[in-house]
C-alpha cells in the first residue's frame, strides 16, 4: 500500500489504541504520499477493551479480543516500532523511548490509553484492568490454577462503576464454568451507590444481575490493602479473595506532567481539531484526551470516532490544508454485558436486559474487529505481458521476493561464482572463499578475519534493521572464534528528503553500534547510497590468535551438534509480508534476531572442532557445508529441532521464504529428498533461511550436556539437535 512519492515528512502515531488503529485502517485505503508513518507501541497487539469482559466471561479467545497491530501496519505501510513511551519534548519534536535513542518527529499524534488506579489506600496488589494485556494475562494464570484446584474461586472487584460490576459478573460466570467449588465474587467501592454515573435504570438492571448471580456489593467502604488472606478494608473487614481487580478511575502516564503540554487533570487538553491547546503540531485521542470544546467520559466509542477525525485532520495538517472540528455525539447507547450471553442496554433514560442485546453487542464488537483484521491480501508483482525473452516464463513468481537473507542469491549459482575465482596468492591471505569469513595473517601471533553482509530490509524500522544486521555479520566473526574489532556500514536509502536520510541513517548506525559496542568493536565509518530499495550491509573485522580460528572442517564422529537459536525466521518473515504471520510471533522472531551470539560463541569455542552460522541457506546448507569440508556425516533428530512460534503453522499452509526452494534443491547433494519425513513441516524447516541465526557448533559427545547447560544459563534456547558419524557426506533423519 505504499506510495512511490519520497518521503518528506515523519507522523509518529505514539500508541496503538483504538482511534489509531482506525487510523491506520482509512490511511491504507488512502494515504498521502510523501508521509512516513510510525506507530510506536509497546507490544504487537493491542486489546480491545470493549471485548475484555466477554474475554474474562471466556466467550472469546485472545486471538479474538487483539488486533494486530504488525498485520495492520503493514497494511497501511507504516513502520512499528515495538517500544514504550516515555517522554516527550515538544520544542525539539522528539519522542523518548525506554529501549532505544529518541525518535524525531515533524507531526505527533498520542493515543496511549489510561491506566487504571491501584484503588488501594496502601501499596499495591490489585490488578488493574488498564492496561488490557498484563491484567488478561494474570486473569488467564488465575483461572488455571483456579481450574487445577490450586486457587479457591474468590475474587474482589474494586470500583461499583459499571464497568467494575460488568467486569465481576463475567468473573462470576467463568469461575463457575472452571469451579467445581462455590464461588464468591464481591464488589467493594468507597462511595454509596452503586454504578452513581450512570442512569438509574441501567444501574437497576445491573443490581438485579449482581444479585442473581450472588454478588456482594460493599459500598462506603475503602480498600486499604491486600494480602495472602484477600483484601482488608477501612472497616478492619478481610474480603476474601485470591485475585484482586481494579476499575478504580483513570489514571494518565506519569510521563506528561514533564512533557511541556498544557494538561487538564493531567490529561493532555486538545481543542476541537483534536491539536493540543500549547503544541498545535501535536495531537490526542482516545482516553488520553481532555476534549475542551466537549469533555467527555472516558469511553471507547469516542476513541473509535475520533480515529475518522484523526484521519481527516492529519491528511489537512500534513498537506497544509485546514483541519475539521471533531463533534462528539453527546449520548451513545451503553451495552453492558451481564456475564452469560446477555447484556443490557440504556439510552435516553429507558434501559432493558436480553439476550439478543448481547448479540447485537457481540456483532458490533465483531464487525469493529472484522474490519481492523480481516485485511486484503497483499501480493506479487504482476506478471510481464506481452511479447518476452526465453526464460522469463520460467523466472516468474506470483509471490514477493523476500528479505533480509531470504533475498540470497541461490546456493548453486554462487558456488558457481565462487569456483571461478582464482586461490589466494597473498602469503598472509590463511583462508579465502569458501568458509565464513577470510582469515588474514595479522602480525607475528595473531589473524584478523574479515567479512560482509547486506541485505534488502524487511522492517522500515531503521534500528532493529541495523542491530540484526550487526547480529547477523558478527555471526560469521563469532563463529570463528574471533573477537570483533571494527565494522564498516553500508547503506542505501530509497529517496527521501535530507532531513528524513539523516534521520534514517542514524536510526540504522545507532542499532549498528548498540550491537558492536558491547562486543568490543567500534563502527568506524562506511558508504552511502541512494536507490530504489532500502538495504544495509556492514563490512566486520575480528581478531584471534594464530591458528586458533574455529573453520568448518573440523567435525569428527561422535561429535554432538549443538544449535543455540530457533530456526524459522525466514518463513516468518515471509508470513509477515504476506499478512499471513501473527504479529506476536513477528515480534518474537525479532527479538530473538536481535539475540546476540557472543556469549554463545565464548562457550562454545573452547570445546567446538568446527562452528558456523546458520543463516541464508539453512540448516540443511550450513551443516550440508561443514560436512563437506570434514568429510564426515550426520544424524539430525527432528524432533529436537527448536522452532520459533508459529513457523510450523506458516510452513504447513505453504508459507515459505521465496529462496526456500533453492536451499531445497541444493541440499540434494547431501540429503536424501525422498525421505518421507522432510515433507512435513518439520522436515522444511531444514531449508528455511534464517537471518541473525543461530550458531551450529560440534563439540566432543561427552561435553555437549555441559554445553547446552552452560548455554542454556546464558538465555538461548539451545539443543542438541544431531551427531556425527562417519562418511560417506551424507545427512540422515533419526533418533538420538
């Protein structure tokens, strides 16, 4: 959905609630050319909170109460930026991050929701149901320990408010699902009457429910604290509860009271376009907003209208047009949903409860979702028409040429290149083509081992590229046994205006260097460019002592092969592009990209007769390469293979790196393809390129559970995953 207008000008959407999303969904369908768009949030996905007590009444799954914010993002052909907020300064337009060096900005929108308050008098111990996700993810620990007789089915709900008695309701209902013993919900708030904001004849259909279902409700009453018992409240009394909720008010991040934005009640105050009142060139909506020209509750539905008005707004201010006023509906009809598959529903003062209320309910809250997730599917390129040379026929491909190392040239065609160069003539030239990197002799005691990698980017976010790139060419270092020493970057950015290059390239150097750094090597300069493609590479240099660089042709029978990272990167990346991947586990392939293998390598090196990285042609093609040059084979045990969430999934559908039939192909030589158990997900696996891989070491049989521990401790997720036997170079599935 990307335009090919350069970009000039940076929108930095900061979190990713409701009236962002819709944001994001109408600047798809209509974007304005020559904007960089970035949506920075914390996690993945954001929850939809209209769906949070059908989630907690377990009518619906996670899957179902999340948009995708990766899936969404790409859609709209804007960059996220997985990361918290924490500050801004609106002078210098910059936006300060927990994880990473500030984010410049030309126009800011905010949309980061509220946080609940304790609702506490001392301390702390409530879970509070804002933000959605930690508080499901608790809700979720709590229910199967309630499920496996490990937690008595005793909750409190702070706050009488209807959304406070909304939420113990669903509570009242799932527990009674998952219990086999009586269940005990109560309902505390320090004021008298129950739900006091809303129309009387809403809160009497909510009362009825409370106390069908047996819900005590304490009002006049403070909650001080909680303990093991429950919760103690001002009255000396002990609730007895063994999780504890709170809907107990809004309360706004900490952050903008330092930001320099006028505020009302902390909230940031935007006049009728939505812009702040002290910093025009910034925005809110949503829950974070104080409406001056019409103060609003806080509620999703404004949140959702005010996602049309962001739109409409945003695409004035940013092509120097005059933004519209925003005109909140003064009264909405209010469902609330009474735990069971009913709900009630109240609008200019006349209020029932029924079952197909909940229905309605549930289809409005469906269609929402509907059309933030069900997103049309991206594709290829078109095909060439017309009168074309032999061969191109054959070349096309309906699916998207992937990136990062699934872009790699095919294995066959550069062993093909390689074969034609001419042996290193230079005396201190140790090692030439063929293994991962070069070795150079290096004074009288030492080596310096030298090697590049570039690759087509696969996330518009600048840093994260440029900290896996890094991962990614220190792998080939770190394989050797070497300790990096200095990096060279290259980049080529697609047209851009100066101000967004600069921007741009330091994103990319600043992730470069947060990697080198730590490893004990310096970013000392580099190349740019600009083309029609953003793509990094980074030229790297390692030191080791004489003779002690670990190569590839060192594997001996009895060996065990150790592999430190997940594999299946490439097809997630390939997924994503296509729309077809889950954003968390986008987000988990990402991370563990970033991983670096460093530590690893410090293990392993003392023990391993031969290492290397897996990454462009698989695991197949790395190991396929080592035994090659040791002349030895090996036994791979599928089953022992770590996999990243959701690549099997992918792989099973058909979802795979655009260079994973290559790697298919040239594993020929040393893997029997007919074997029955490669068709299976699993067995692809072997081909899937991965970027920022792993390192696949093979150390001496009697020392690989020390390894795998040690490495292990270090935070890798690493198996054993084969053994190597004597020749003839083969690869054969089996069991260890």
């Amino acid at each position: 959905m990307q335009t090919a207008a350069p970009h000039t000008i940076d929108l930095v959407l900061a979190g990713g609630g409701h009236a962002h999303a819709v944001f994001l969904r109408m600047w798809a369908m209509k974007p304005l050319p020559g904007v960089r768009v970035t949506l920075v949030n914390p996690a993945p996905t954001a929850p939809y909170t209209g769906m949070l007590p059908g989630y907690v009444a377990g009518h619906y799954t996670a899957d179902e109460v999340e948009i995708d914010l990766v899936r969404l993002a790409r859609f709209a052909g804007a960059r996220l930026i997985l990361d918290e907020v924490t500050g801004i300064d609106p002078e210098s337009s910059r936006l300060r991050l927990a994880g990473r060096p500030p984010l410049d900005f030309d126009v800011c929108s905010i949309n980061i929701g509220i946080t609940s308050r304790s609702g506490l008098a001392e301390g702390d111990g409530a879970q509070r149901v804002k933000p959605m996700q930690p508080f499901a993810e608790a809700w979720d620990d709590y229910i199967h320990a309630v499920a496996e007789g490990r937690a008595a089915p005793d909750v409190a709900v702070i706050g009488a408010g209807a959304g406070g008695c909304e939420l113990a309701l669903a509570m009242h209902h799932r527990l009674s699902e998952v219990s086999r013993q009586p269940v005990r919900v109560s309902v505390i708030d320090r004021i008298e009457t129950v739900m006091s904001r809303e129309h009387p004849a809403l809160a009497r259909q909510l009362r009825t429910q409370l106390d069908r279902c047996g819900v005590a409700v304490l009002t006049s009453h403070t909650a001080e604290r909680v303990t093991a018992e429950g919760l103690v409240l001002d009255s000396g009394e002990t609730v007895k509860a063994g999780f504890v909720a709170s809907t107990a008010g809004a309360r706004p991040a900490d952050w903008l009271e330092a930001s320099g934005l006028q505020l009302e009640d902390g909230f940031i105050a935007v006049d009728e376009t939505l812009r702040s009142l002290s910093h025009p060139h910034i925005l809110a909506a949503g829950d974070i907003a104080h409406l001056s020209h019409a103060p609003r509750p806080k509620a999703g539905v404004y949140a959702v209208r005010a996602g049309r008005a962001l739109h409409a707004n945003l695409t004035a201010i940013l092509s120097g047009g005059d933004p519209r006023a925003f005109r909140p509906q003064r009264d909405y009809l209010k469902l609330v949903s009474l735990g069971e598959r009913r709900a009630a529903g109240e609008k200019w003062g006349v209020a029932l409860s029924a079952g197909w209320l909940w229905r309605w309910k549930d289809r409005i809250d469906r269609k929402f979702m509907a059309r933030l997730s069900d997103l049309p599917a991206m594709t290829g390129p078109d095909a060439v028409r017309g009168q074309v040379a032999l061969g191109v026929r054959d070349m096309e491909r309906r699916d998207m040429l992937c990136a990062g190392c699934g872009s790699k040239m095919a294995r066959s065609a550069l062993d093909d290149a390689l074969g034609a160069l001419a042996p290193p003539r230079r005396a201190d030239t140790v090692k030439g083509a063929g293994d991962d990197a070069a070795v150079l002799r290096w004074g009288e005691s030492g080596e310096q081992v030298v090697t590049t990698d570039h690759f087509r980017a696969f996330t518009p976010d600048g840093y994260v590229l440029g900290r896996i790139l890094a991962v990614h060419a220190l792998g080939d270092i770190w394989a050797m046994g070497a300790a990096p020493q200095a990096g060279l970057a290259s980049l080529t950015l697609p047209p851009q205006s100066a101000t967004l290059q600069s921007r741009t390239a330091r994103e990319v150097l600043a992730g470069m260097q947060s990697v080198l750094e730590p490893a004990g090597a310096d970013l000392v300069g580099g190349h740019t460019a600009q083309g029609a493609e953003f793509t990094v590479g980074l030229t790297a240099t390692g030191l080791v002592p004489q003779g002690r660089a670990i190569g590839q042709d060192g594997l001996q029978p009895g060996d065990a092969l150790i592999l430190t990272k997940p594999l299946g990167t490439g097809t997630l990346l390939a997924g994503e592009m296509r729309q077809k991947a889950r954003g968390r586990d986008v987000a988990a392939a990402f991370a563990i990209m970033q991983q670096e293998s460093g530590a690893a390598a410090a293990t392993l090196a003392p023990h391993a007769r031969a290492m290397t990285d897996v990454t462009g042609f698989g695991l197949a093609g790395h190991l396929g390469a080592m035994l090659i040059a040791s002349r030895a084979g090996a036994v791979i045990d599928l089953d022992r293979l770590p996999v990243l969430e959701g690549a099997l999934d992918l792989i099973a559908a058909g979802v795979v790196s655009s260079i994973h039939g290559d790697n298919l192909a040239a594993a020929g030589g040393v893997l029997e393809l007919s074997a029955k158990p490669l068709a299976s997900p699993r067995g692809q696996l072997l081909f899937d390129p991965q970027t920022a891989g792993g390192l696949l070491a093979g150390v001496p049989g009697d020392r690989a559970q020390q390894c795998r521990a040690a490495l292990e401790a270090a935070g890798y997720a690493a198996a054993i995953i084969g053994r190597v036997v004597p020749g003839p170079v083969a690869i054969t599935l089996g069991r260890l």
